[in-house]
C-alpha cells in the first residue's frame, strides 16, 4: 500500500511544487483548471481558475482570473526551477453543468476562461499535452509531483457507480425515517426565533448555548477554525460574543449546531465526506454577500435560508446511497433533472422532504418557504426575495466549487429570477466575484491518507 498525500488545490489559487509524494488535484465544473509539470527537473503544480478576467484593474485576488492568474501561475512555476521548453500541460474544465438554458451559452463564462488560460499557454510556449474542456459534466483534473502523471476524470464516487442497485424505500419508509429523525438542536430553533424579532439580548442567548456543552465546543472550534483566521484564540462564548459581534456569532452557534445535524447523513448526495454540510455553509456564506449586495434581505437571515435549504437531502441521503447508480446516470448521463430523478427513484424530492421537516419542527414560514420553492423561487409567495437570493447562492454554490456533492440546478428564466433582485443578466458574472475566498476554503482537504 502507497502512503502519500493529496493537496486540494481551492477555485482561486495556485499550488507549485517540486517532485515529492503528493497529488493535486481540483474539482471542476464551471471552473478550468490547468496543471503544468517540468519531468526534468520535477517541477509542478496546478492553478483553479474562477472567471476569464477581472471587473476592474485593481483587484486583490489576481489568482482568480485567467487573464490575471496565468501569468503569476507560470511565473511561480518558472521562478521555482522549471525549464520553459520542458514543461507540458493539462486543461481541463469549463463545463456547462446544466440543465442548461440559452442564457447558459450565451454567458458561457467556463468556455471563455478556457480560452484565456490555453492563450496564455500559447504565448509562453508551453505545448499542451492534452485538453478536456467543455462539455456537461464536472471533472477532477489530478497531478502527482512525484512522476507528473495527470489524469482526467469524471467527477463522482467510480466505485459506487458500478455497483448494483440496491433495494429502495417507497414514500412509507422516507415519512417514518422522518419522524425518526433526531431533531434539530432547540439552541438553532430558538436562534431562528428570535431572529425575527427586531431586538434581543444574545447575552441570554450566549447562557442558552453554555448549558448545550456539544454545541458550546462545537461553537468554539468553528470560531478558531482557519476558515476565520482569527489571530487571538477564543476560549468562551462571552469572548466570542465580544470578539466577533452578535451576527457573526449567531451564525457560528448555526452551523456548529448544523453540523451536528448533518453528521446524520451517510455518502449519497456527497461527493467527499461531509460535502453536504460543506455545500450549506458555502450557500449560507454566498447567500450573506448576495443579500448585502442588493440590500433586500437582512444578511444574518439569508446565511440561516442558506444553511438550512437542503434539510431534506438529510433524510433522503442513504437512500440515495443505495440507489447511487441509477441517480448518478439518470442526472450525469441522461441528463434527467434532479428532483425528478429523485421523484422517480424515491416517490419524492428533498424539497418535499424538507418541507415536512421544517412544518414538523415548527420553522418560521419564511425559511419554511425557502426549503420547500429554492429550486422554483417564482413559486414563494411569503419572502419571494429571500427565496430568490437563496436559489442565486446555491446556483453559484454548486456551479462553481463542485466536488462538494452531486446536485444540478436549473437556469430557468435566471433573467427574471436575477430581475426579482433588482439585477440584470450582464451582472451575473460580478455575483460569481462576490463567492468569498472563505467559501473555496470550505472544501475538506485530503492529506496525509492511505492508498
């Protein structure tokens, strides 16, 4: 058995390297990767680029775009030892994960980022060895340091795929999964609650979140967690309260309790483990910036619609996993959207499944709306608004940081959905720049492990 390490290298930056026992590897949809290896002097990495250029000259996250990326990519490679002729390269990426629209191809943001970064190769010279661009489906574009091999490969779990299919539940067995479900953590309802109300004192709620010791470590952990980069430890509730204000602390105290919440689930939906949770704080993080960008939502109330919006998926999740075959096909291949494959397979969708859980455990309607219509937003009739920036949020989530799990949405009528917004189709590509840097950093990394 190999021992060696594999590196996610995040949308948005680079990894350069020298010939070691280490593969890297990036998830691509939308999203091109290019991976460059030198076999002479055992130089390499690999870059994961978001959009073909930036919106203005002065941006602080060059490695971002093609345009502005590549040459920092090929720069850092050089610089570290490589011989400009001696290089290859592998493109892949730039995908239009459907169901795809008009508006789809018309923006074709994966294909224009493709061309910019194979330009940039062209102009340095560098020859490239082989290019997967295009197409319906998200990939894994990998490259070990240790000998410069580069493979291509469809994005899901291969060994899952080819197994059989296993026997399914009906309707019956998903609705007694349901009222056997251990309930959400009172500490994440009474959060919601009083998130409602236009004034309260988190100081009761900071006592509340001290007598639930699992969620109060929980909480903590988050906190000094790398996805925050907080340079001072915090080592209470209190200190966290005074070191990060109201809102940001609710949304620790959310997502510890979630992840409890979703640790529930087995490996259906998910792509690697724990990527549902992964996909909820990634949709509750972009859904924050979408609501501060167009200043129709509170913030703190679009990061709940977004971290809770596929509750469903954790009840339906190991019956996904045994039906994971027939699913993969019938959305990868055949291109049979994904809640209708999981009305053919299961006799309901994890809409549905979610509505019952957020009826059931008494959310308020606004969110209840977004779990039930974020995948038809033109159907809320409560908070549309709120709906609407949920729906934006997960698009962005599963479009362009794929390798969290297996979930396609739709572009219907995305004019009119962005319109209900106060946005216009020309500005879908600055919601792409909103996704945070944090938001990338969320995808578990794999280091370290067994092969």
């Amino acid at each position: 058995m190999t021992h060696f390490r594999e590196h996610h290298v995040q949308t948005g930056s680079f990894y350069v390297g020298e010939r070691q026992e280490l593969s890297l590897y990036a998830a691509l949809g939308t999203c091109v990767g290019v991976a460059l290896y030198d076999s002479r002097s055992g130089i390499g990495g690999l870059t994961h680029l978001l959009l073909p250029e930036p919106f203005s000259k002065e941006t602080p996250e060059p490695e971002k775009y093609a345009a502005t990326g590549m040459p920092l990519f090929l720069r850092a490679v050089l610089d570290a030892g490589a011989r400009r002729e001696d290089l290859v390269a592998y493109v892949a990426g730039g995908a239009l994960v459907g169901p795809l629209t008009q508006q789809d191809l018309s923006l074709d943001i994966g294909g224009r980022t493709a061309e910019v970064a194979t330009r940039a190769l062209q102009n340095a010279g560098i020859h490239v060895r082989h290019s997967e661009t295009g197409g319906f489906f998200t990939c894994r574009l990998s490259l070990s340091l240790a000998n410069g091999e580069c493979t291509i490969k469809p994005a899901g779990n291969q060994d899952l795929i080819t197994q059989t299919v296993g026997e399914i539940p009906g309707p019956a067995q998903i609705n007694a999964a349901i009222d056997q479900l251990q309930p959400i953590p009172q500490v994440a309802l009474k959060i919601m609650r009083l998130l409602n109300e236009d004034d309260y004192d988190l100081g009761l709620l900071a006592d509340e979140v001290r007598k639930d010791q699992v969620i109060s470590a929980k909480t903590l952990k988050l906190c000094n967690s790398a996805l925050f980069n907080r340079p001072t430890p915090i080592d209470s509730v209190e200190n966290a309260l005074v070191m990060l204000g109201r809102d940001l602390l609710v949304q620790m105290i959310l997502s510890a309790a979630v992840e409890s919440f979703f640790d529930q689930t087995s490996v259906g939906y998910s792509l690697c483990k724990g990527g549902i949770y992964h996909h909820a704080v990634g949709t509750a993080v972009i859904a924050e910036k979408i609501a501060e960008h167009t200043d129709k939502i509170p913030p703190a109330i679009a990061y709940i619609a977004g971290l809770l919006h596929d509750i469903g998926k954790v009840v339906l999740d190991q019956h996904i996993a045994r039906a994971y075959p027939l699913f993969y096909r019938n959305v990868q291949q055949n291109d049979v959207s994904f809640r209708k494959t999981e009305q053919q397979i299961l006799g309901m969708d994890h809409t549905g499944v979610g509505a019952k859980l957020a009826e059931q455990w008494m959310f308020p309607e606004s969110l209840t709306e977004v779990v039930c219509h974020h995948h038809r937003p033109e159907r809320a009739t409560f908070n549309p608004e709120l709906v609407h920036v949920v729906y934006l949020a997960d698009l962005l989530m599963s479009r362009f940081n794929t390798g969290l799990e297996l979930e396609r949405l739709n572009t219907d009528d995305l004019s009119k959905r962005l319109a209900m917004l106060g946005l216009e189709i020309a500005a879908f590509p600055q919601l792409i720049d909103l996704i945070p840097r944090q938001v990338f950093e969320i995808h578990p990394d794999v280091t370290d492990e067994e092969r």
